[in-house]
C-alpha cells in the first residue's frame, strides 16, 4: 500500500469530518483543493491525470444551475417569494405548512442554499411583524430545503453527481423519490408545528422594506421560464442535462441589465473546487489499489455494500461524519450501480437535517439568522431534526423496501 496516498487520503476525510483543519482558517473546500495539491507535489498523480479524473459533465450541471439559481436571486424571486409568504392571512401553523411547501418546492428546482439565503432575512421580518418566534420557521425552513431538494436530480449537489455518474433517467428518479420527499415535508411540518403558537393571522402593519434584492419582474419572468423550458427538457428528452443547463446559464447570462459579474458572483465556487479536489483525491485512492483492499477489508467484517440495508447505514453514517458529498463521492466509487442511486440520494439528503452542521442549509439558515439577533443553538435545533430525520429516514428506507 502506498503510505503517502493512504495519509493523504485520510487526512483529507479526517478533515471533513472535523469541518476543516484545526489551527488553520481552511474549510471542507481548502482541505479537499490541499489534498488534491499534495498529491500532485508528491508525484502521486500527473497533472494530464489529474484532470482527466475530474467529472466534467458534473461540475458543468452544477456550475449551469448555479447560475440559473443566481440570476432568480438577483432578480428579486425570492424576496417577492418571501413577502408574499410574510403577508399570508393564515394561521401561523398554515403559514409553516405553506412554508415548508414552498420551500421544498424551491430547493427541488433551484439550488437549496439560495434558497436558505433569500428567504431567511424576510421570514424573520415577517415572523416580528406577526409577534411569531421565528425560530419554528427557520427550523422549517431549513428542514424542508433539505428534504425537498431530494425530490430532483438537480435539488442538490449530491444529487447532480449521483444522477451524472450512474446516468440515471431523470423522471424515473423523480417517481422514486416524491412519495418519500412529499411525506417526509408532511412529517418536518407535523414535528416543528407542534413549537408554533400564538402571534397574529396577518400583520398589522405594512411590512417594512427588508434587505433584499429590488424586484426586476422581467428577469423574474425570463429566470422562471428557462427553469420551467430546462426541467421540460430534463423530463421530455434524453439531452445532456449538463448542455442543457450551461445552455440555459448562458442565455441568462446574455442580458442587458443583470451584469455576469453579479450573476458569477453569487456561484458557489466552493462547492465546485470541493468537488474538483475530491475527484482528484479518490481517483488517486482508487488507482492506488487503496479503495479496492480497504472494500475488502470492509468486506471480510461483514459488511457487504451491495446489500441495500448496508448501504443505506454506511450512506446515513458517512453522510454526519464527513458531510453528504465527500460520502456519496467515496460510496459512488464503492456501490457503481443504477439501484443504488436513489438510496444513495435520499439516505445522504435526509441525512443531513440531524445535525446543526450537517448540511450548508442548516449553516446557511442559522448564520443569516444570528446576523438579525435570532440565535438558533444545536439544542433547538436538534430538537426538530433528530425526529425530523428518524421519520424521514424510515419513510425513504420504507419506500425503497417497497419499489425494489
């Protein structure tokens, strides 16, 4: 065995589980980008290689609907998203069931994180304006991200790579995965509504103009038609998803008004060199021969990764440890199969609501909130998330039991 790759290698996903590396100012990205460099430096790996190892029909499905993503934020969908919410003459209970809808909804066409970052702020405003503790809300708002992002083979990054590498049909992944995802958003509403009471119908007072991007209603129209033509495409063709998407990133991009350097600037570049840096890293491990001994090693213990049940634990415990990409990248290398891709999916997304930082959702919600003087703590939210996570994952284990 190669003692430099199984460091490296280990380094790395010792990293990721620890959010970064202690002592230094370096996230999951740098560390992923770091490793891929020192595999390089140490000739473990050519440069041509490299390269080749990098999924580029992959990073271009996510870096196209980035940019889709993007040019709705700028536009003013979500803020006008997020105030028609806020002004809502409902319950507050109907208000967190229409929330976790819309949100869910949302993360399964657009990026989540977006999603998290526009409409937080607004939330917030409106839950003061009804006298609501918002924090019921931003836990919903979170948990929903999640679980609806699972819906779409475009709802989150894990989900592009699983359906990129296992070229997976996109509306029979879709079939698979909305009965799961539309209870699993029945069950987040049903656990986090029971912390929501009292606070007004409707608020009082106009609503005062929060932070938030002015409201080009053009572009909101131009952003929601190239999604709507996409997810057609998507659903009626067999296209490369990832021409389709850089086709309808660059059309967007092709404006008058909304300058590129805006749009680009609201790209989640990280995302993209976590994913450049992880492709290079398990390459190496597994033209090493590290991966194939380490699987049998795995194996020899008893745990068969081909077995469904195994599968989805490893994928749920991986998933906390690690964070859900670098996992599903690792169990991608280890379970290549077209049956695996929906629990891969599912099991990793679902996943991520049991802890704070289990997910860039979470992180997204809880950061924008403590900037408004909402402090949401792990306790508070491991109170909706643990059970929010346990009913999900059971109803995704259930359904898949079901359909295989």
């Amino acid at each position: 065995m190669d003692f430099v790759v199984g460091a490296i290698f280990g380094a790395v996903y010792l990293a990721m589980m620890l959010g970064g590396i202690p002592g230094l100012a370096v996230d999951r990205a740098g560390v992923a980008l770091l490793g891929a460099i020192g595999l390089l430096a140490a000739h473990r790996v050519s440069p041509e290689s490299a390269w080749k190892s990098v999924d580029v029909p992959t990073i271009s499905l996510l870096f196209g609907l980035m940019v889709v993503s993007a040019q709705l934020r700028l536009s003013g969908f979500h803020t006008l998203i997020g105030r028609r919410l806020a002004w809502m003459r409902v319950s507050p209970r109907m208000l967190l069931a229409v929330l976790i809808g819309v949100a869910g909804l949302l993360s399964a066409l657009l990026a989540n994180d977006i999603v998290c970052l526009a409409l937080t702020p607004v939330l917030i405003d409106g839950c003061g304006q009804r006298g609501l503790d918002p924090v019921p809300f931003l836990l919903g708002l979170a948990c929903a991200a999640n679980v609806g992002s699972a819906a779409t083979l475009i709802g989150n990054p894990q989900n592009m790579l699983i359906g990129q590498t296992l070229n997976l049909c996109f509306t029979s992944y879709l079939l698979t995965a909305l009965p799961p995802v539309v209870a699993g958003l029945v069950a987040v509403w049903v656990v986090i509504g029971r912390g929501v009471a009292g606070g007004r119908a409707c608020p009082i007072e106009p609503l005062p103009e929060v932070q938030g991007e002015e409201l080009n209603r053009w572009q909101v129209c131009k952003g929601i038609s190239v999604v709507v033509l996409l997810v057609l495409a998507f659903v009626l063709t067999s296209w490369p998803r990832d021409v389709l998407a850089l086709s309808a990133a660059g059309l967007l991009l092709s404006s008058r008004r909304m300058t590129s350097h805006d749009i680009l600037g609201l790209v989640d570049w990280d995302i993209l060199v976590l994913f450049i840096g992880l492709f290079i890293v398990n390459h190496v491990v597994q033209t090493s021969g590290l991966l194939p001994r380490g699987l049998a090693v795995i194996k020899g213990a008893g745990i068969h990764l081909q077995s469904l049940p195994w599968l989805f634990g490893l994928t749920v415990l991986l998933s906390n440890l690690v964070s859900n990409v670098p996992a599903v990248m690792l169990l991608l290398k280890a379970a290549p199969s077209a049956a695996t891709g929906p629990l891969l999916a599912l099991a990793s997304t679902f996943a991520g609501n049991l802890l704070l930082f289990g997910s860039l959702a979470n992180i997204i919600v809880v950061e924008q909130a403590s900037r408004l003087g909402v402090r949401v703590s792990w306790r508070k939210h491991a109170r909706a998330g643990l059970p929010v996570t346990a009913v999900t994952l059971v109803l995704a284990a259930g359904w898949l039991w079901i359909v295989r």
